[in-house]
C-alpha cells in the first residue's frame, strides 16, 4: 500500500528528505549530499510504501528529477512562488520546510509546475545560453564603439565594425594600448558571431521537427529565432487551456490588485516565462513596422495611452494568436485577430431591380382584377387594393393638413378687438 508523501528541500549543495504518510505522521527525515545514489539508499526502505515525491524547484532540480524518475517514483515540481508559508511556528529551518511541501501533497493542495520533456529540455537550455552570447557580444560591441567615442568624439557605425578585420581596427586609434584594446574586443565579437551561429544552426535542426515552428512563422513579427524560442518554451500547449492563460504565461498581461476600483497595488509581475515575454515585445516591434493590421492597431493603443502599453498590448494579441495557432493546429489569420473590412454587400437581384423604391409588390391567385389588369397597355402603373386604400389615406390626411394650417393662419391675421367694445366701434371720449 503506498501512503507515504516525501518532501525534499534541495539546495545547491544538500538536500533535506522528510516523510510522511496518510494520517500526517512525521516518519524520517535527514540530511543528504547532492548525490543521486545517497537518496536511493535513504528512500530504500520505504520504497513499496512512498506515493509521491514533491521536490523544490529550483535552479538544479534537472538531476534529482531525472534520477527519481528513472529509479520509477512518481515525482512532482514545486512551485515555491506559490506555495503557501504556513504560520503559527516560530522557529523554521530545512527540516520543516521539507515537511511542509510532504504535507501539503498529502493534503493535495500542493501547488506544482511544469516538467519540460526531458529529450527537449537540453535543446531549449541551448537556445536560452545563445541568447546570453548574443548580450555579451552587444555589451562588446558598444564597449568597441565607447572607446572610438573617446578617442574621436563620433560615433562608430556598427555596419563599420561588421565590415573590419581584426587586423585593421588598431588603424583607427594611436596609442598602443588603445590598439591592443580595440584588436582584442573585436576578435572576441567574431569569436562570439561564430558561436551564436553554430548554436543556432543546431536548434534550427531540432526545431524544424516541431509542428508548431512552421505555423508560428505565419504570424507576422515572428522570425527565426523568434519562432524557434517560443516553440520551445512552450513545450505542451495543452497545459494552457485559454489564449489568456498562455497571454498571462508570457507576462504580456497586467498585474496589478484592485478594490473598490482603485488601485491598490501589483502581484507578481514575474510570475510567467520571460523568455517567452521578450520574445512577443521583440515581435511586437517587428510586426508593428512591417504589418499594416499590426500597426493600425498600435497606433490607436498609443493615441489612447503610450508608446510601452501599446507594445505590451500588441504583444498581447500575438501571444494569443500564437495560442490559437498552436491548439488548433492552423495558420495565422490576420482578420481573426485584428479584425478587417466589411463583407461586400450581395449583388442586388433582378427583381430588386426592376422593383420601384418605396413601393411594395403584392401577388394575387391568377384570375382575379389585379392579374387581368396586367393586360393593360405598358407603361400604366396598377396598384394592388392595399397600395389604392393606403394611398386614399395619405390623400385625406393630407388635406385635412392643409386645412388645419389654412385656418391657423387666418386667425393670425385677425385683427385684434379692444376689450369692452365687442363691435368694434371706436370709443367715446369723455370731456
């Protein structure tokens, strides 16, 4: 019978086991080196019994996940940005740290994260180190164009440092150290060139196997390396059940904690993949350039509000546009997302045409006055018995108009009668 829930408290260099089983009885805990085969023999005797195993997610969980797998325990991810600090102990260290994640997974309000495919995981890792490369190259590279500044007081374009050899950039300076300084910076910007590309060139192949890479390239503002970093932080889009969760993932959502609609303050604006969010800023920058949907669209949020929020909000939209595109397995449309024109309206019929505007056409059972009447020579009109009684009716009320306003005026034109003389005949005067 398996009833016993470990909790383990990883740190960089020790590890914290504690175990518990059904009814919250604590059963062993202690204190173990990194190493994978220490845990199996700590494990060994509760084996049968153990459940679940929940460990800390941190930033070296890849082994001791790994190794617990494959040893075949069923291991769990905790989130430790979610997980509930509980109260009421003044004093807490590893040991209950690691009893509390085994309690809460025996209480199942454990809260967990995702475990990246263990095959992709090392390719996705590859593509966050080149980003890395790519930072430290731009950091060289204006370290390169500081130092002309200084020496020259312009600015050094960077399709001139592309275009140099190692060998002539000392050219533009005249002190040996300066030299020796700029020859050095440079050849560590080509070292790293030929880096970044040959990290990329071998993501590009594993990528290109994904189905969600083609269909992520429809969208616009998305590229290469665009598309090969958010097909690979993904991972499984089934575990984002609405557009908004994965916009929310990506952090291109708000967060901020309202009351009584005022402000009151942010939660966790961390809380996402921020690779995933730099990665829709970046092609949010693009799409708006190059898009004209995409710019309309950034052009009416920045009116309304700013340059940052209108980026943020366009990030947004192709976040879940990207959502949609992976789940439903189908190419980007632009007019689903940003919607377009109206739909022409139908071409008018024949009938439509032929019809007299404002006049409604009535057909009468063949025999009757109004059929017989079509025999008549062209060019009569024939109205129907409701036209000919509607049209007597807008006559007389006509009339009856015409009337109400004749005599209106002829009372304005009456001349006035001085009060106490209803003949109209002038007054007496009194001497």
């Amino acid at each position: 019978m398996k009833d016993i829930m470990a909790g383990v408290d990883l740190h960089s260099n020790n590890l914290m086991l504690a175990l518990v089983d059904r009814n919250g009885q604590r059963l062993f805990h202690k204190k173990l080196a990194c190493e994978l085969p220490r845990v199996e023999q700590a494990l060994l005797p509760y084996r049968s019994r153990i459940d679940t195993i929940a460990v800390e997610s941190t930033f070296n969980w890849y082994w001791l996940v790994d190794g617990l797998q494959e040893l075949g325990y069923r291991t769990v991810l905790a989130n430790p940005a979610a997980v509930q600090q509980y109260e009421g102990i003044k004093h807490t260290d590893d040991k209950h740290d690691a009893f509390w994640l085994a309690e809460m997974l025996r209480l199942n309000i454990l809260p967990t994260g995702y475990i990246y495919e263990r095959t992709q995981r090392p390719v996705r890792d590859l593509l966050r180190r080149r980003l890395g490369l790519v930072r430290k190259r731009t950091a060289v590279i204006l370290s390169l164009k500081s130092l002309h500044a200084r020496m020259h007081g312009s600015a050094l374009a960077l399709g001139e440092i592309k275009r140099m050899e190692v060998n002539e950039v000392w050219r533009l300076f005249h002190h040996p150290a300066d030299q020796l300084l700029a020859r050095e910076e440079l050849r560590v910007i080509r070292e790293l060139d030929a880096s970044i590309e040959r990290l990329e060139e071998y993501v590009l192949q594993r990528a290109r196997k994904l189905p969600e890479y083609q269909r992520l390239l429809s969208i616009p503002g998305i590229g290469t390396i665009l598309g090969m970093t958010i097909a690979l932080e993904t991972g499984e889009i089934s575990r984002f059940p609405t557009a908004g969760d994965f916009a929310s993932y990506c952090r291109t959502v708000r967060s901020e904690r309202t009351s009584n609609s005022k402000r009151k303050g942010e939660n966790n604006t961390k809380c996402g993949n921020r690779y995933l969010g730099w990665a829709f800023v970046e092609a949010a920058n693009f799409a708006q350039r190059y898009n004209a949907q995409a710019r309309s669209f950034y052009e009416r949020k920045k009116a309304r509000t700013n340059q940052m929020v209108a980026t943020k909000a366009l990030a947004c939209k192709l976040a879940k546009a990207a959502w949609h595109v992976m789940a439903s397995r189908v190419d980007y449309d632009g007019q689903r997302v940003f919607g377009g024109p109206p739909k022409p309206a139908p071409a008018e019929s024949s009938l439509a045409k032929d019809q007299a505007p404002g006049v409604r056409k009535a057909s009468f059972l063949p025999g009757t006055k109004v059929e017989r009447g079509k025999e008549k020579e062209a060019g009569e009109k024939l109205a129907s018995p409701v036209e000919e009684a509607s049209t007597l009716d807008q006559a007389a009320l006509g009339l009856r108009s015409r009337r109400a306003l004749s005599s209106a005026g002829k009372k304005q034109h009456k001349k006035p009668v001085a009060r106490g003389n209803p003949k109209g005949k002038a007054p007496m005067r009194h001497e």
